[in-house]
C-alpha cells in the first residue's frame, strides 16, 4: 500500500463558481452527447482517483460497468473531505459534487501534480446523471449522501463504521438518457484507456468489471492492470507484432528541477515511427515542449555518437530528425506542478522551460546507455544511415520531378479531372478505383465543386517501403500533386487544394484491399490529413431493387436487403442486381447513390486511438506474416459473405 503521506483536509478545497451551465451546454463540459462524452464520464472520476495516486495516497482503482447501466469507481485513496465547508456552509462532499470548479486541484498543498486543472469533473458527472451516490471512508467512518442530475437529495449521512486505514471513495453515476444519445458504454475502449493509465503510473492497479448481462453470480468479465515496467512495458506492448532491431528498451526515470521525466523507446525495421507524449497522464496529442525536447536531444546524441564513433564525418554529414526517428516507438511521459495546455482538449503542453528539462534528461539517459550498449548504438545508427541514403534519394526524385514539371508546364497529373472552383472550401476530390469507374465518376460529378482521380489497380504498400521507393510509384506521385501538400519534409497541410480527400472503391474484397491500401498511406506519410478530418470514404450500394431497367431502390449489404424486400413485399416481382463494381453504374446511378451530397453515405475516418491503429496497419500491411494469420484465424468465424 502507498504511503498516504500528505495532509488533504476541508481547506484544500477552493470554490470558483456554480454548476448551473453543465446541464444547458453539456458538449462544452465533456465534448459531446455521443458515446465519446458518455465515456469521458468515467475518465472523469478515474482521473480524480489517480491523481491521488499521484499525491501517494491510493495504489487501487476499481472500475466497475454495472448491470443496470450505472458505473463504480472506487479508489483506495484518502476519501473527499467530510467537514464542513468553510465558504459553502455544506459539507465538503456536497460542495465538491454540486459546484463547478469546487476541487483540490486549485492547491498545491493536496496535489503536487494533478491531470484535471479545470476542477470540473466530478461535479459535470453529479450533473449529467440521473443519480450520483458518493461513499467516502474516512477518520473510522463511512459516510453517504445522493445526487440527482446535480442537486443532492439527501444529506451527508454516517452510515457505518471502518477501521481508521480503511480510506478511499467510491462514487456511483447512472448516466441521463435525456443528455445522451447512446447510454451504452463499450468495454473495448474503456479498457485501452485504463491500460494506457496503468501503464503511464506504474505504481497504480486498475481493476475493471464488465457486469452487463451476466447471471446472478457470474463474475462477469474482468481485466486487472498494473505494469511495474511503466513506459518499457508501454513501448513492449506496442511493438509486441513488430520486429525490434535491439532487444533491451531504452529507459530511463528521472526527477529534474521538480519535474518527473520518464521516457522508453526502441527502435523497429519498420519505416514510420510511433511517438507518443503525456504531460500529467494527459495524452498530448499536438506534442508540445516535451516532445520538442525529446526530440531535440535524439537527434543531437544521435549525431554525437556517430562522429564520436567515426560513423559520421563531419557536421555537413549529420542525420536529420526524420532519419534519427525512422522506426522508433516512443513514449514519453512528463509529470509537473502546474502545466499549461494549450487549448480545452489539452493537446499540446505549453510550458516552456519543460524543453530544457526533458532535453537535459533524455540526452544523459541515452549517452549512458548507448555507452554501455555499443552494439544497439551501432544498430541504430545503421538504421538512421540507411534512411538518410533513402531520404537523400527520394529528395534527387523530388527534384527531378519538379524541373519536368516546369519544362512540360505541367503542375497537375494529366488524369485528373479537375474541378472549377477555386480555393479549398467546399471541393472534393474523389481517389476512384479503375479507369473505367473514374470515366463514370467524371460523367457523374458536379464538375463545379468534385474532381475526380481515377486510380489504375492497387497502390504500392507503403508499410513495406521507404519514401524514395513510393516516389516511383506513378499513382502516389499523382496524388501527392493532386493533393499540393508534398510530403516527408515538404509536407504542408496548408497547401491542401480539396476540403474532402473520399476514397472510392467498389463494394468488394480487392475494393477493401485498395480502401486499405490507402489508408495506410495517408496514415504513415500524411497523418495530418486524417487528425484534421479531411480524408473520407465513400459507400457505394451493393444491390439494386429493380422494376424493370429502373432501380427502385438501392441496398448496402445482404442483411439491409433482406429487410427491404420484406418490407417492399416478397410477393411482388422485383429483379435484383449486384454491382460487381462502380463500373457497373451509368453516371445517373453514381451520382444518386455515391456522390450526390443529400443522398451519399460517406464515412470520416478519424484516429482516435493511436497505438491501435499504428498495430492495426503493422499487423495487416506488414512483413510478418504471423500475426495477420492469426488475425484471419480469430476472425475468420464472423465472416458473413465474401466475394469469390
């Protein structure tokens, strides 16, 4: 058991201002109604009991979904103060639970570091909920008192007694139906995000039950996590379907200037690099001065040790960041008193002089450890040399391609059909499998606002090829020049010519293959495209109700037309056709059923979850073939229709 080695008690808890908002505006407190705010309810409260760990007053969180509908947090920390407020006149519990920005945070004397600074969580859970009950252990007792969509409804009450150890709070929330579209919490995403938390606070476990639907005394399912490895066992776990070109990971641990500063790396013989960043267990999304500090000194050590090892000439011969960084996992956790986030969704971490610390630290860490293990030195820097002579061709490539284009006055590839309207708002291009359906899309398009670049057969696979070997492929340079952002060094989102990027595939395997396919691409060498939602896909139907030559209606898939025949009357007569392909379609059916802006289905690809989607591309588009057979293996039992 940790230690609870600091005083937290009625006078750390400051008020700022009331709850009345929360209720009116719920999206401005938890981002949305959807299921994405339904689960930042639990992140709420979890993220309290773990910044009592950090302040080393709790080491156990559970986390249970119950089965009707409610959820328990329950942490083994110092419990909410019970005593009466000296501002409200309330108890401590009931000025904490129904008053905006009411929390320990605002004191430094409570929590030296702590992740929730807005102090509105608990409070937005209390308000969003159609019942709260708090249970607090504390000085030998154990204390009770209800909640109703943020108003109490009972008082603080003393319920039992408990030794005086015996501390910790446990809160259970049954979030309103009113509020949110969906009540239905998904087990997955809640476990990667409590996995993620025990492994950025390797002192902490984190129990998690699901009890949805289970008989009575079934244990329902239920994962426990805590990594004594911390950021190591992190980064093993994200290269776990990776092939490692050293076998010790990188780490180091370390306090400077107030500051706790943790980082794991290990380098891969992939070509694309995972690093990841937190700043007090906040994932910072958009990086920030640590990050800029890390790698800063990654690049600089890495430099240094090559002249020191008569690797690296001179300076002129330096490797670049990008060269320094080709295949690494990184992640990289930092720990301070008073952060500065830049914007409300904390993206980016602001504070300055975090640079210098993480700089300092990192750069020791890594000499010390490259001294001691010469031979992942010499790994790593072979890797870094060798994209660098990649890096270096793919720069004559881009060069070459530049003075073609200025002799042959051409700045588009001839196969795009452009569109007429100037400026990026409102324009969309469509990536078009085949020249055949490309010919129907130019056909079918509204020519003002959608142009149109038909893809001949399946692009390169980018997760097995570095950048100088992509720019030979005539499909991805033509989209690079379509797109006008350049990519690798020259990459520029600003640049981007189309609002919407939709990927336009037909409704089969070697469709989903090339959907796939470019994905990957976008996702190792123009993330930024996808973080900032401008890449979609399109659905084109796969059969249509036909009356005669005429489609009556058009279906997306065997279950939908099962559903519109009964509904349309088996007892009639009606044809059905299956579109092998957009090929198929005349311009007037493209257009109605896949570009047409009221009547389309497109889908945003968005990222939200980093470390599964960078497994996710290794495991499919990779060169171990293990891990994608027993991807197929396991998955291969949901697999409802498939094409010939």
């Amino acid at each position: 058991m940790t230690e609870k080695n600091s005083h937290y008690g009625a006078e750390n808890i400051q008020v700022l201002t009331g709850l009345e908002p929360v209720r009116k505006r719920p999206g401005m407190y938890i981002g949305s109604t959807g299921q994405k705010g339904l689960h930042h309810l639990i992140y709420e409260v979890v993220d309290n009991s773990v910044d009592e760990a950090l302040a080393g007053r709790c080491d156990t969180i559970a986390v249970t979904l119950n089965d009707n509908g409610s959820v328990s947090v329950i942490d083994n920390g110092s419990g909410i103060p019970t005593a009466i407020h000296p501002q409200t006149k309330k108890s401590t519990v009931e000025t904490v639970l129904t008053i905006l920005h009411a929390g320990g945070k605002f004191s430094n004397d409570a929590y030296k570091v702590s992740g929730g600074l807005h102090g509105v969580g608990v409070s937005v859970v209390n308000a969003l909920s159609t019942e709260l009950i708090a249970e607090v252990k504390r000085e030998g007792k154990l204390h009770r008192q209800t909640f109703a969509r943020g108003k109490s409804t009972s008082k603080l009450e003393i319920i039992d007694t408990v030794s005086e150890e015996d501390t910790g709070t446990k809160i259970t929330f049954t979030p309103d139906g009113e509020i949110f579209d969906t009540l239905e919490f998904d087990a997955d995403i809640l476990i990667k995000r409590f996995r993620e938390m025990a492994f950025l606070n390797k002192n902490i476990t984190i129990i998690f039950t699901d009890l949805r639907g289970v008989s009575d005394g079934d244990e329902g399912h239920r994962e426990v996590f805590h990594y004594e490895g911390g950021l190591k066992s992190f980064v093993e776990f994200i290269n776990k379907k990776k092939n490692a070109i050293h076998k010790d990971v990188v780490y180091m641990d370390r306090e400077k200037d107030g500051v706790d500063v943790e980082i794991a790396l290990q380098y891969t013989d992939a070509y694309s690099e995972t690093v990841i960043s937190f700043a007090n267990n906040i994932n910072t999304e958009e990086g920030g001065s640590h990050l800029s500090g890390f790698k800063s000194a990654l690049t600089r050590t890495i430099n240094d040790y090559g002249r020191t090892n008569n690797l690296i000439k001179d300076k002129e011969d330096n490797l670049s960041g990008d060269d320094v960084r080709e295949g690494i996992s990184a992640v990289i956790s930092v720990k301070l008193p008073n952060p500065q986030f830049e914007g409300q969704t904390k993206a980016k971490l602001g504070n300055s002089e975090i640079k210098g610390v993480v700089e300092s630290v990192f750069a020791e860490g890594l000499s010390d450890f490259l001294d001691v293990h010469p031979k992942i030195g010499k790994a790593i820097l072979d890797k870094a040399l060798s994209a660098r002579r990649a890096r270096e061709a793919a720069r004559r490539a881009r060069d070459l391609s530049r003075k073609k284009n200025i002799m042959d006055s051409m700045t588009l590839p001839g196969k795009l059909s452009d569109c007429q309207m100037a400026g990026k708002d409102g324009t969309e291009i469509y990536l078009v499998e085949g020249n055949s359906a490309g010919g129907s899309a130019v056909d079918a398009r509204d020519s003002v606002f959608q142009a149109i670049l038909p893809l001949r057969g399946k692009i390169m696979n980018v997760e097995k090829a570095r950048l100088d070997k992509m720019l030979a492929s005539e499909e991805i340079k033509a989209m690079i020049t379509a797109f006008g952002t350049g990519i690798g060094e020259d990459f520029d989102i600003t640049k981007l010519r189309y609002e919407k990027i939709i990927i336009m595939t037909d409704a089969d395997v070697d469709g989903a293959h090339i959907m796939t396919l470019l994905l990957t691409f976008f996702f190792r060498y123009m993330r930024p495209l996808i973080e900032e939602g401008h890449v979609y896909v399109a659905k084109p139907p796969l059969f249509g109700i036909m009356k005669g030559i005429k489609p009556l209606r058009y279906v997306y898939d065997e279950k939908e037309l099962k559903r519109a025949l009964d509904e349309m009357g088996r007892d009639k007569k009606f044809d059905i056709k299956r579109y092998k392909g957009l090929g198929e379609m005349n311009a007037e059916d493209l257009w109605e059923t896949t570009m047409d802006p009221e009547k389309r289905i497109l889908l945003k690809v968005e990222l939200n979850d980093l470390v599964q989607a960078d497994e996710t591309f290794d495991m499919l588009m990779g060169s171990e073939v293990e891990p994608r057979r027993e991807f197929i293996e396991d998955n291969a039992i949901f697999v409802e229709n498939i094409d010939a």
